[in-house]
C-alpha cells in the first residue's frame, strides 16, 4: 500500500482542518493507520491511531477533544478532523500504516509503521 496525506494549510488559531490520507491497494482495510507530526526542531510524535475497522481509536493527550480520526474503508481513506487548533499544533503530518490481522491493534510508535505518507504541513497562526 502506498499513502498520500493532504488537506493541510496555513489557518488560524480556534480554526478547524481535515486532513486526509488516501491509500492505494485493494487491502486497505487490513492495515492499521496512524497520524504522527513532527514541529521544526523536534522529533516526530504520535498524534492520533485508528484500528483496521475504524471501532478503535487512540490519541495522544494533547489532543484529545480537539481531533476525530476515522476511516472510509470502501474509499481508501483515513481522516483526521483537526478543531480548536492552537499555535502549537503546527507541524508536518504524516500518516503510516501497518498491516494488521488484529483489528484491535493500535499502534502509537514510529517504529511500528512500515508505510508512511509524505507529509502535509499545517500551521497555526495565533
């Protein structure tokens, strides 16, 4: 499978943004998927996971509350619906996937992902 992450931009804080990752192959549905960014001068981070199926999700504390990841299987597709952004959520995101034979699976290191998208860049004016 290969992936391709964007919908980012140059918005406001207190905006909202979805970014999407589209995937090719037919056997997107067996592969876990995450959402990692990575600010100038850091280290990437886990952002946000969504198991094969989409029933189960994972985020990462700062984020909680603030952004939906989901998926439309038939379409490739996996989402994460940014709201309430703030200046620091500004970074480059990327998704990466993972092939599963679990559904429950969620994974939250860059170590565990095989397939990574490019990168969108979202930044946050305050």
């Amino acid at each position: 499978v290969q992936l391709q992450a964007s919908g980012g931009g140059l918005v406001q804080a207190g905006d909202s943004l979805r970014l999407s990752c589209a995937a090719s192959g037919r056997t997107f549905s067996s592969y876990a998927v995450g959402w990692f960014r990575q600010a100038p001068g850091k280290e990437r981070a886990f952002v946000a996971a969504i198991s094969r199926s989409g029933t189960s999700t994972y985020y990462t504390d700062s984020v909680k509350g603030r952004f939906t990841v989901s998926r439309d299987n038939a379409n490739n597709t996996v989402y994460l619906q940014m709201n309430s952004l703030k200046p620091e959520d500004t970074a480059v995101y990327y998704c990466a996937a993972r092939y599963s034979m679990v559904d429950s699976v969620l994974l939250t290191s860059t170590y565990a992902y095989a397939v990574w998208g490019q990168g969108t860049l979202v930044t946050v004016s305050s």
